[in-house]
C-alpha cells in the first residue's frame, strides 16, 4: 500500500479543500499553471496557486524587478496579473477540466477590493478555493499594510469571509509585528486556514550605479535565505491556532517540507525553487512519498507537528 498523503485543507468549510496530497505550488511563482503543464505533469500536484489577482489588470512595477542574493531572491514584482475578469474568463474553464485543485490567491487596495474580488470568484467552475494576499511587500496601498496588523487583517478576511463559500485561507507577512495575533485575529474573522510566510522585505545595492538594484527600491526576499525564519514563525502559528496551517517559505527539497510538516504544518508551498528546478513541487512530493515509505509512515498525518509533541 502506498501512503496516504491526503490531507483537508478546511475542515469546517461546507464544500471543503481536499488534496490528494500536501504539495502546493506558491502564488507568484508557477503563473497560472498552464505555463508548466508541458513541463511535468502538474495534475499530480496537491494544489496550484495562481498569482495574485487584483479586480483590474495591472502591469506590475518598474524594472528590474528580480536580484539574486547570497541564498535567495529579492523581486518586485508589483503584483503584475490579468485582472479578475480575465482570469475567470480564461483561465477558469481551463482549470475546470483539471484534476489538481487550483486557488486563486487574491490582492485588493481597499478593504471593499477584497470583498469584491471574492464575490467575483464565488461560484466560478475551476476554482477551488481563494488565498488572501494580505502580505505583498511590493505594493503602496493594501498588500503587506493590511497583514501587518490585526485588526486590518481581521476586516480583510470578514469582508471575503461575507462574500463567498469558497474555502478561504489568509497569507501571513513576516514583516508584521506580532505574527502569531494577526493568525489568531484571522482564524476568529472565519478564516479556514492561514499560509506563511510570503517573502520578507529586503534590498540590494549596485555599488557601480550607487543605486537601489531593484527599481522599487526594496522586494521582498524568497528562497533558502528565509527558511528557518519561515520554520520558527510556522512553528508558533501552529501552537496557536485550531485552522490548518500551510508553511511556505525557501522549501526547495523533500527535507524542508517534512521540517514544515514535522513543525505543524498540514500542507506546504514551493515558491523561488521553482524557478532554478521548474519541478520543484514534483521533485518535492516525490521525495516525501520516499521518505514515508521508508520510514514506514502510512498517514501523512503521522507526522503533522511530531516535532511538536
Ligand atoms: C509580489 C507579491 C508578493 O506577495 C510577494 O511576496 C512578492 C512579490 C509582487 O507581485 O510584487
């Protein structure tokens, strides 16, 4: 018998967020999915998420965007996408014919933003369930602002809360104070689940130009870099909320995974991986599967939080 690596994602949601395993590809960084189905097979995935979605198109901030570091990646990516209308009209009915669930992770510049873009998505075939960006480090109004405090945080998730039946989980900025009160503020507004961690805030410098390298002046940080940040705030998260929590943050491999799982989360996200090994994810699931078996793991949830215990 193979392991079983399913795992629900909102449990206390009518409809439900079911995975036929914990492996989710991160908003941001895997475009709208189709972009990698000739590259794997992306079916095998236990979630796609899209990225960001704002209620208009926008065409994103100015370059460069994207700077290597040390062990990671600065982008500003200014939250470039085709607008709600679009992506119901072209990319959901793709995504309909999809066995892997897709989830549209959602930004707004307002509060109302949020709520709208949420009742746009409500009831559209092929989209399983909605992500809320509260946590965009590269964009003035809303973004990272809302996640930075409990209170913003809360109004965001009742107002999409109200707006759908979708399962709706929120993602959490590092870059906030007290990451563990916005969790907790979340969950109370009706959150299904939480995600964390987006990207944290970071710089570059070209010592040539004597300027900033990414044309936004800062970006947010992704990758190996932020790992164990990602682990211990994933850790204290999980130790304070009932909701599932999804742990995103440098999971490159098979063992930062199981470290997150093993920490408390029930799923993960691969995020900057994917862009060095465009199947990461794969590589990702493929490796815990291994691990399972060798270990003589039968249920994922074997090893959900044992690190906790
Ligand atoms: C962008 C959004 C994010 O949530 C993030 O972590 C990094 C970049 C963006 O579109 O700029």
């Amino acid at each position: 018998m193979p392991p079983d690596l399913t795992v629900q994602l909102a449990p206390k949601n009518k409809k439900g967020l079911f995975l036929d395993n914990p492996v989710m590809t991160a908003s941001g960084t895997f475009g709208y999915g189709t972009e990698y189905s000739q590259l794997f097979d992306i079916q095998r995935l236990g979630a796609i998420i899209c990225k960001g979605t704002t209620l208009k198109p926008r065409e994103g901030n100015p370059q460069p965007r994207l700077v290597e570091t040390a062990s990671g990646v600065i982008n500003s990516i200014g939250l470039q996408n085709i607008g709600v209308k679009a992506l119901i009209k072209e990319k959901a009915p793709v995504w309909a014919g999809w066995r892997v669930p897709v989830i549209v992770n959602i930004a707004g510049d307002t509060v109302e933003e949020y709520g709208k873009l949420a009742q746009e998505l409500d009831g559209v075939e092929g989209i399983r369930g909605i992500e809320v960006n509260i946590s965009c480090p590269n964009v003035k109004a809303g973004g990272a602002a809302f996640g930075a405090d409990a209170k913003s945080a809360a109004a965001v998730t009742k107002a999409v809360r109200a707006a759908t039946s979708l399962p709706v989980m929120v993602k959490l900025t590092p870059n906030a104070g007290d990451i563990v009160g916005v969790a907790r503020a979340v969950v109370d507004a009706g959150a299904d689940a939480v995600s964390l961690i987006n990207s944290v805030k970071g710089m570059a410098i070209d010592i040539k130009t004597r300027r900033p390298t990414i044309g936004n002046v800062t970006g947010g940080l992704s990758g190996p870099a932020i790992k164990p940040l990602a682990l211990a705030l994933v850790y204290e998260v999980a130790g304070a909320v009932k909701v599932p929590v999804i742990g995103c943050g440098g999971i490159a491999n098979a063992q930062d995974a199981l470290e997150f799982i093993m920490a408390g989360a029930s799923a993960i996200q691969v995020g900057s991986a994917t862009y060095s090994n465009p199947r990461a994810s794969l590589d990702v699931l493929e490796g815990i599967e291994r691990f399972m078996e060798k270990e003589g793991i039968k249920k994922l949830g074997e090893i959900i939080g044992a690190a906790r215990k």
